[in-house]
C-alpha cells in the first residue's frame, strides 16, 4: 500500500457492534515498517504530526542516561513506564529520588491515586489519597531527577521545554525518529512533548528495539526484562511483553500505541478519538503482519461490548485496514 500523504484523512480502523448492530467507528492512522524503517503498510494520515504521549517514554529515558543518570534494570524500566501505582512501583520510586537525596515533593507530576484497583482501594482504605509517588508517570520523573542531579542541571526547572535535559529529549527523538520535532506540547504528567509523525514514531521506536549498544539497547532490555515496572499488574504492555519476551511495547494516551521487534520492525497506531478501546484490535493486526501470533493476541484482538452486565457485542478491526 503507498505511503499516506500528510493531508490524507484519518480513516475507519475499529468497528464498535452491539447485538449485530454496527453502532459505531473509531477513525485513525496505523503503519507498520519494516526492519530499516521502509514503511510495509500504511492506512490513514500517517505523515501528519502526533503528540506520542507515553510511547514517547523510552526515548526520553534514552536521553536520562545519556545524561549520566545511574538508572539499570528494573530502575530503568520503570523510568520508561506509565505504572499502575502498585506498592512494587511506589516504593521503587521512592527509592530512586532516596538515592538522590530528593523527596516526593521534587516530582513535577500531579497527584493520583493507583491506576491499579486493588492499589487504589487499598490506599483510600487507609485514609488516603492522590499522591505524586502514585502518578502513573513518577518513575518517568524520579529518572528525570536523577539525570539532572547526576549532570549537575537545575532540578526545580526539569520541566521547563528549554532546560538542558528536556533539550537532549528534543535531539534524542529527531536522532532516532529522523525527523525534527514539528511541535512542542505539555503531556498530561507535565513534561514536554515532541511532535513527529506516525511513520517517526515507527521508525523511532523500531530503532530502539534493535539497538545492541549504547543506551536505546540498555533501556530496550530493561524493559523487556522488567515488563512489570513498564505497566502493571494485568495491563495489557506488561502482558505483551510478558508472552513475548522479543517485544517492545509502549503505550500512550488519546490512542496512541507502538510495538516493535528485534530486527527494528515496528507497529505504530494512533486512534483520533483517544478512545482506549480501538488501540488493541489495530496493534494487534499489525503484530499479526510482523509475523507475530499467540492465544494472547487472539484474545486483544477484539474487545467485549457489554449489555446488561453480559457481552452482547465486539469491538474489532474494520474491513480492509490490513
């Protein structure tokens, strides 16, 4: 299929039907590229501009050991992850800003409770509630932290799209993406984001896939190795790469989602209406093509449509987008 063009429209990738009744689409954008980023398939704008949200995370931790951060194993992970606020990630979180002699309050995310439900009702059983240690994003910001300490950067300002660190996340995705930055926005957790298109991202998250030195390949191997910091228990990221060890997957928000392998093939979805619900059939498609299929996989490529407390429907891929 030719490559989309920059003003192509995003295009009907999910179908929502409830009892035979086809009650709804989910638009977006899908590419799959190939292992030196030609792209293999493409449907919908997948040229124009994206915020990647959390798929953005290795990249960014990428630059925090680039800049001297001390980050290893499940350390390192957990820097790339959106957590699900479970006591093995707040405490590790912790532990991080310990070692820097920083607190809670050094975060620059917001306070939340657990994404986990177990974590949460256990916390507002206790009396409490949202904190920063919990925010999905935390270790993300306790590994910005600690490449600022260790490069000797301002702390209180790591935020800030101009500050040394966020500059070095800027080249890191225009090296690995090839592509410079078309825009810089403010992620949900409050750090800067930087614009590339679906194919960049792709390419960019393929790249990290297939590195074999340097920190893309540090920060690959952690997170295939610790695919329980990457999300949590249950999430659908740390069951991918649990299943299969070979993977790197990572996603964000407004439905935005990458995969990609060893050989630097890669699967990136973005779904217009951010709707959570459409990531999985499209992803798993485009897994599928790669060559890559499991029971797993047979299970998220459909999601269940509920009526009365019972399933009387699917959420599942549109004809024709593979």
């Amino acid at each position: 299929m030719p490559h989309s063009t920059e003003d192509a429209p995003h295009v009907p990738l999910v179908h929502v039907v409830r009892s035979g009744f086809h009650e709804g689409t989910h638009f977006g954008a899908v590419v799959v590229t190939g292992p030196g980023g030609e792209v293999l398939h493409a449907r919908g704008g997948v040229d124009a501009a994206v915020f990647p949200r959390s798929s953005n995370k290795p990249f960014q931790a990428v630059a925090m050991l680039a800049a001297g951060a001390e980050l290893a194993g499940a350390d390192l992970a957990l820097a790339s992850a959106s957590h699900s606020g479970e006591p093995m990630h707040t405490e590790r979180v912790q532990a991080m800003l310990d070692r820097v002699d920083l607190t809670e309050d050094d975060l620059g995310c917001p306070p939340a409770l657990p994404l986990d439900e177990a974590a949460r009702l256990s916390v507002l059983a206790a009396g409490g509630g949202p904190r920063r240690l919990a925010m999905n994003c935390s270790g993300k910001h306790a590994g910005m932290l600690t490449a600022c300490v260790a490069a000797g950067w301002d702390v209180a300002s790591y935020l800030d799209p101009d500050h040394p660190l966020q500059q070095a996340v800027a080249r890191q995705v225009a090296e690995l993406s090839g592509e410079q930055p078309s825009a810089v926005g403010v992620d949900g957790c409050g750090a800067p984001l930087f614009a590339v298109s679906l194919t960049g991202l792709a390419r960019a998250f393929g790249r990290v896939a297939a590195a074999t030195d340097g920190e893309p390949a540090l920060v690959a191997a952690a997170m295939r190795h610790h695919p329980e910091m990457v999300g949590g228990t249950g999430r659908e990221d740390t069951r991918l790469m649990q299943r299969h060890p070979e993977l790197l997957v990572k996603g964000g928000a407004e439905g935005v989602h990458c995969a990609a392998l060893p050989d630097g093939s890669a699967v990136a979805v973005k779904i217009s209406d951010g709707g959570d619900r459409a990531r999985m059939p499209v992803l798993v498609a485009g897994l599928r093509m790669l060559g890559v299929g499991s029971e797993l996989l047979d299970e998220l490529a459909t999601g269940t449509v509920l009526g009365g407390g019972r399933p009387v429907g699917v959420v599942e891929l549109a004809p024709d987008v593979f």
